[in-house]
C-alpha cells in the first residue's frame, strides 16, 4: 500500500482550505495512504500539495486520522500563505494555521504507539556566522542555509554567506 489515493480525505481538506481562504491551494491537494511509512503519522509535500498518512492511524482511531489530517494541511496552508518564503515548518505560521484548522496547541511530534527506528546523525553541519551545529541522519541535496542567520541579516532570503558547512563528527559541540 504505497500512496493510495483517499477521494474522501482529500475533499476534506480541501473543504477546509476552502473555508480559510486558500481556494487556489485546495484545488491541487491530494490526500493518500503511504504503507510505507513507519513512525510518522503523517508527512505533507509542499511541493506537490500532497498528504501522506499512516495507515496504522486506521488502528487507532478515526479522531487521531483527523488530528493528522489538520496538523499535516496545516503545513501546507502556512507555506502556500508564506509564498516562497521561507518559514520553519513547525515555527509561528504553522502554529497559527493549526489554530484556524482547529487543532490549537497541536504538538509537533505524536506519541502513538508506531515502532520507532533509531538512527545515528552521520552528517554534521555548523552556520559559519552564529556557530550552530545540525546533526542529520541524512545529507543535505540542496544548499541549505542557517535560518535565523537569513533572517536576522538577510530578510529571511537564502544568503550564502549563512550556508551550513559540513564538518567530521567529532568538531560540532554536543
């Protein structure tokens, strides 16, 4: 079961985008069931307007899908309304889509019983200009640059001079 469209799920959700002003959003949702997904309940692409879920949410139950469902239009509303720029996914805008899909106070992690892999950051990465570390267990593809760093001194735009420079293990501070 891998990205198994859900018609009823997604008219959902675009009812809800709907109803916050977000028409033109809506109309390129699409919500699915993904098996392939183990501890995350849910995932949204930005990019693609897509929702991806968990289908253990079905064993839990039809509140908890719901619960996802808002918490993970949420992300999609808050970056659709910031219009390219950048925002963090579960910062101040995201918080406030939350509140007017109906899910005030929503915690970004869930604590449902999904078996959880451990694995080990390999890649470490530190902002040139404040120093802050990033611990990844994977690489980043894309340039990718410390964001309070662009927002403090470049308006929230990328600005390579705030770019995350990789460094062995062993030189980022715990």
């Amino acid at each position: 079961m891998r990205d198994v469209p859900d018609a009823a799920l997604t008219v959902q959700v675009q009812a809800w985008l709907c109803q916050l002003g977000a028409a033109g959003l809506a109309e390129g949702v699409q919500v699915c069931w993904n098996g392939r997904m183990r501890s995350a309940a849910g995932r949204a692409w930005v990019g693609r307007g897509v929702i991806e879920l968990n289908p253990r949410l079905l064993g839990v139950g039809e509140a908890e899908v719901e619960r996802t469902l808002r918490h993970e239009a949420a992300h999609l509303l808050a970056y659709w309304r910031a219009g390219g720029r950048r925002i963090s996914g579960h910062g101040r805008e995201w918080r406030q889509a939350c509140v007017e899909l109906g899910i005030p106070g929503e915690r970004v992690t869930h604590s449902m019983p999904f078996p959880r892999r451990q694995v080990a950051p390999r890649y470490h990465y530190v902002c040139p200009q404040c120093g802050v570390a990033v611990a990844r267990v994977r690489r980043f593809r894309r340039p990718t640059a410390c964001l309070t760093c662009c927002r403090r001194h470049s308006g929230g735009k990328f600005d390579v001079r705030f770019q995350f420079q990789r460094v062995p293990p062993g030189e980022v501070a715990g």
